[in-house]
C-alpha cells in the first residue's frame, strides 16, 4: 500500500516497544524522513536500530527530549521545524478508578497523552 509520503518528515514519539518501532519502519519503507523521538539516546539508538535491519537505506533522525517541556520543544524545533506527519503513543496511564486519581495525576496524563 502506498501511503502517498515520500519524502514527508515524519515524528515518531515514542518510537521505543511494542508495535511503535513498525510505526517508524513502514514510513521508512516509503521513503519518508524518520524523527524519533524519546526520552533518552539509549531507548532512540535501541529503537533506531531496528529500522534499517528492515529498510537498509532510511533516513533516521532522533531527538532525545520531553516534548512536554517547552525548553525542549523550542530546541527540538531547531533542526526538525518542518513536519508532515506526527505519530503519538505518550500512553501514561495509572489503572485504577478515575475517582482514585487526584487532580494533579490526572493534569499530568493530560499533558501528556493530550498535549505532547
């Protein structure tokens, strides 16, 4: 199937566990500029690495960040201003009774899964 996005930048965040490293692969597979993005170069490089095992000549960039933090998204911005697609899997979540879940935890899985 053809998506259409050869040569797109697209961000991948977290690129890291489960089915998120095919989100970054199948882009690759079309040509697509790959951004990862994660919260630490060693999750991004164990994540990266998979891609060209699969596409042997993708473009693979990385920026190691929490993009909840507006410090970080404005250097993120830098060398990556230009986007085409984003891929999201934030997921944090705690599993209990959302009346167990103060406001501030609550806040928090907003910013993130909602925001980022």
């Amino acid at each position: 199937m053809d998506f259409g996005i050869r040569g797109k930048a697209v961000l991948v965040s977290p690129p890291t566990k489960g089915i998120r490293p095919a989100s970054a692969t199948r882009p690759a597979r079309e040509d697509a500029r790959i951004i990862a993005n994660g919260l630490t170069e060693k999750s991004l490089n164990e994540a990266l690495i998979r891609i060209p095992q699969a596409v042997p000549d993708a473009v693979r960039e990385s920026y190691a960040g929490d993009l909840t933090s507006p410090d970080n998204t404005a250097k993120f911005r830098g060398p990556f201003a230009v986007l085409d697609i984003f891929v999201s899997y934030p997921g944090v979540f705690e599993p209990k009774p959302v009346e167990d879940n103060p406001e501030d935890d609550r806040r928090r899985y907003f910013e993130v899964n909602g925001r980022s």
